[in-house]
C-alpha cells in the first residue's frame, strides 16, 4: 500500500523539475501529469485490481508502464502511455463483458 510512499522522493531525484527547478511551465505540466498516472498504474499492479481483476501479464505490464512514466522523458513517456492505454482497454472491455456485479467485486 505505502509503494507510491517509497517511489515518490525518488522520482523528485530523478526530476527536480518538480521542484521547479530550472524548467518550463510545460515540463512542470508533463511531469506531474506522467507521474500520477504512472502511479495510478504502479497501483493497479501492487493491488491487482484496475477496472476488474487483472491477470499477472497485465500486471506486469501495467507495472512497466507505470515506471517508465515515473522515469523522465518523452521515449519513456511515450512507452508508458502506451502499455497503460493497452491494459486499461483490455481491462474496461472485459470490465464491460462480465456480469455487473462481479466487474465491481460485489
């Protein structure tokens, strides 16, 4: 649970543009954005959970995409928004084909 707690002031070391150090209002924008969602993903797989219950190759994939998107740049960036966008459709469509009640967990 405390994985994002770990991950955070490692991700200031990698981007002290965080920090507003020495960056553009842009750079600020993208890091913050790209790092949420890396961590939205590096939770989904500690968890196992996204919009249903993953599979272990959707978690590691998930978890691939969340750190590359918690590494700076824009290859990374690129690579990360990929696997995550690939993982989310899977996950909502199979989401959308199950019974209601057990996509929710109830």
């Amino acid at each position: 649970m405390a994985i994002a707690a770990f991950l955070i002031p490692y991700i200031f070391v990698l981007t002290p543009q965080l920090l507003l150090i020495n960056t553009t209002p842009w750079e600020v924008v993208q890091i913050i954005i790209t790092s949420v969602i890396g961590m939205i993903g590096i939770g989904a797989a500690v968890e196992g959970w996204y919009w249903t219950r993953m599979f272990w190759w959707e978690r590691m994939i998930i978890l691939a995409g969340g750190m590359l998107l918690a590494i700076p740049g824009t290859v990374t960036d690129l690579i990360g928004l990929g696997l995550m966008a690939l993982i989310t459709l899977t996950q909502y469509q199979r989401a959308r084909t199950t019974k209601d009640g057990e996509a929710r967990g109830c």
